[in-house]
C-alpha cells in the first residue's frame, strides 16, 4: 500500500536535503542560500523497506496575500492536504522559533500525522533545540541529520508509527493479516569481506539458490533483501556486497556497491558479520565490526566456513575469548559456527540473532538503575580531577535500540573515558547486555545557587 509524505518547514531548515536523502539521488536543488525551492516536488521514495511519494515543498513564511512567498505557501498548503503524513523539520541548532511554532499550528490543524524532525543534529549544539521542539505539541522529535544519513533509522520507526496501517506489510491477498502484523520481521544485514560466503549463507537459510554465488570474490552488487520464515520468526535479510578496505575501492560500481551495504547496515535492527574461519580477524573484519558498533546495531559474529576448519576441543570457547579480546566494545557478542555450504550451525545463528535483537531493545527500570549507580559509585567512586571531585548524582533510561542512557553529574566534561568504559562494562555484566552496544551521554545539573548573568 502506498502513501504520500509532505516534507514542511521554514526555508533553510534541510527540507530539499532530506527530499534528496529518502530519494537516493540529487533531485532537488540545495544550498545555503534560504528559498531555493518554490514549486513542490514528488518522487519516488524509499525509507528502509518502506516506499511511498515524497513531496518537497518550499519553505513557510509569512507573507503579503498575492505575493511569490504567498503562492508558494498555497503549494506547501496544497502538498499537506494531498498527504497522509507531514515531516515538519526544524532546525535544532537554531531552535525552535516563533516561525515554527506557529506553522506548527498550521499543521496541527490540518489534522494529518505529524513527525517533528530535529534536524542538522550532529554535534553538542543541537541538544538545547531537540529539547525546544517539544515545545510544538507535535509529540517526540526524531534527531536526524540530512546532509550525513544519520538518524534514519529511527526516522524509519517514527513513520511506521505514524501510518501503521500504510506501512504495514500485506498479504498475498493484498490486506493485512492481523495475527502477522503484530509480529514484525527483524531487519537482518549479512556483511563481511569479500567471498566470505554470505551469499551462500543466505541461500542456505532460504533453502533455495534465491542468489548468485561462485568461488570469484565481489559477485553481488546490489545489496538484496529477502523474506525468511524461521521457526515461527520473520526476518528479512539483506545480503551485501564485500566490503575491503577503503584503499582498495578503486571502480566507481564497486564504490556504489559499497555504499548500498552500509545503508542495509543502518536500516539493519540486526547485523551478522560473517568471518572466514579459516582466516578470522583479520584488520578488515575489525573495521567492519567498529563500524556496526558506531551505527548502534545488533551484532552476531558468524564463523563461516566452519566444516573446513580442523576440530579442536576448546575450539568455540577459544574462538570466544578471542572475540572479547579484539573487540573489547561489545564485550560478550554472539558468536556462531557455521557452514552455509552444509548448513551446520544455522539454528545457533540464527537463535544468536534473535537473543541478540532482544538484548538490542532490553530496557531497565529506572530505581534499579540508580540503585546500581550508589553500588558502582561506592566501590569505586569516580577520580578527582585538577584536585575536585565528580558526583554522579542520576541516571536513567529514555530509550533502547541500542540501550541508551543519561548520566546526570556534577562535571560532565571532567569525567574520565576510563571510568566511562568502567560504567558501560559494569551495566553490560550487571543487567545482562552482552554484545549490545551501549551509549551513555553526560549532563551536568545545574546548580541553583548559581549566579545567573545579568
């Protein structure tokens, strides 16, 4: 079922390039210059596995009645009424300004789903702006950034929320299966180097020669999704081309392909990096793993080619130990064995994936965070530095995938990385994280004894 998107806000807030990022390619004219765009613009977009029309519009202000700016805003007025939901962006480094607010109301009052946009969110400056857009009774603002992709993925669940019937998957009649739409399929990326065996990893999970494979590295291109039913569970899998190393990506195809895999790993809820067992960890492997890792994924290791490794007894608990050693990041990851050409070890990969996709959206209760919090802090309290001492006064959890969490103390900018890692290793073994990446950002509070400037 297809839907329509109106992309709304004030001029220069990064409507044409958001319009440019959901189409795949430079459709819409962008620059720094505020105004560029006045006609509305549709294309074909494509959010994840979602595809519906996007519609550019140009940018709100006020405006004289029969004036350019006016009859421009009739095509903004005209794009909302014509879609199902409305992004309204704002600037989050700038805020949310009186503009906003009341084109806001604007929007509100047409009635349509409304997804408040927080964009240009990349870096510290952002953070006071997402907090205004609250402001906007629009309900939670999604931080994004255009111009770099980041964000999409939760951009991608804003949608699916906003238009849950649009944007839920049919059936081969054509209308939703009640019992089916409760039960999404996880998002899985099959990544690793070149002639890692994905393919043939992918083929053997479908039970069927669905792609191409071959002894020659860099066949698949296109990166590929696919709908598996596994024990009872729906995934869609998306097969990838290798990835090498950046210096050895010479041919415009091959950049393109490349680029295709690490957009499956950013809409992925779930990435199963695949090694060579016959010659793991190599400085690739690690590359890719860091990089799953900065994208907040899920992460199963999968040992492929398994049947042609000699057996040793101790052989998966060494591969463990070795495993936490290299990636000492996500301490604890999945790792499975495997064959894709004999189909050995596919129920422990794919049972790693599911345990791995639970851990990735596991919340913890805000009291017994705290009470972990006096624990740590009472064993081994933060370092002094320059001769004072770091309280860490709260913390709590506002969100998961990936478990994510705000730590409330008096020196943020003071807090060592050592004892940052201390935090994370300590919440990973005490509420069962293991593997998941985890995120914990720093905010001071205030002091109210504080002078205020005049």
């Amino acid at each position: 079922m297809t839907f329509t998107v109106a992309i709304v806000g004030r001029p220069n807030v990064g409507k044409s390039t958001l319009f440019n990022r959901l189409v795949g390619k430079r459709v819409a004219l962008v620059d720094d210059l505020p105004g560029v765009t006045r006609d509305r613009r549709e294309a074909q977009a494509r959010l994840g596995d979602l595809t519906f029309v996007a519609i550019d519009t140009a940018g709100l202000e006020e405006a004289r009645p029969e004036s350019l700016t006016a009859r421009m805003q009739e095509q903004t007025g005209a794009a909302i009424a014509a879609a199902d939901a409305v992004m309204f962006l704002i600037d989050a480094r700038a805020g949310a300004t009186p503009a906003d607010r009341a084109f806001a109301n604007l929007v509100r009052k047409s009635g349509k789903p409304a997804i408040v946009i927080a964009n240009k969110s990349e870096g510290r400056a952002a953070e006071a702006g997402l907090l205004e857009a609250y402001e906007l009774g629009l309900g939670e603002p999604i931080a994004i950034s255009a111009e770099h992709g980041e964000g999409l993925a939760d951009l991608y669940a804003a949608l699916r929320e906003a238009l849950p019937d649009a944007t839920a998957p049919a059936t081969a009649a054509g209308e939703v299966d009640a019992p089916d739409a409760d039960r999404k399929p996880i998002r899985i990326a099959v990544v690793g180097r070149p002639n890692s065996g994905k393919s043939t990893l992918v083929n053997r999970l479908l039970g069927e020669e669905r792609l191409l494979t071959g002894p020659e590295a860099g066949i698949t291109r296109d990166a590929i999704a696919v709908d598996l039913m596994w024990r009872d569970q729906r995934f869609r899998v998306h097969d990838t081309a290798g990835l090498r190393r950046r210096a050895r990506i010479e041919e415009k195809l091959e950049k393109l392909s490349v680029a295709d895999a690490l957009n499956a790993v950013r809409f992925a809820e779930v990435v199963v990096l695949l090694m060579d067992a016959q010659k793991p960890f190599e400085e690739q492997d690690l590359r890719i793993a860091d990089l799953i890792e900065r994208e907040g994924r899920a992460l199963v290791i999968g040992m492929n080619k398994w049947d042609l490794v000699e057996r040793r007894p101790g052989a998966i608990k060494n591969l463990r130990e070795e495993v936490d050693h290299r990636l000492p990041q996500v301490k604890g990851v999945p790792v499975a064995a495997v064959s894709g050409l004999t189909g050995e070890g596919l129920d422990r990969l794919m049972q790693a994936v599911i345990a791995a996709h639970a851990t990735w959206n596991r919340r913890v209760g805000t009291s017994a965070l705290n009470r972990w919090l006096g624990e740590v802090v009472s064993s081994h309290p933060p370092p002094a530095v320059a001769g004072r001492p770091i309280r860490l006064d709260y913390i709590t959890q506002p969100k998961s995938r990936p478990p994510s969490f705000v730590l409330f103390t008096s020196r943020a900018d003071a807090l060592p990385d050592a004892y940052r890692r201390y935090l994370v290793n300590s919440l990973r073994e005490t509420f069962d994280l293991p593997g998941t990446p985890i995120r914990i950002a720093l905010r001071e509070k205030k002091n109210p004894y504080a002078k205020r400037g005049s």
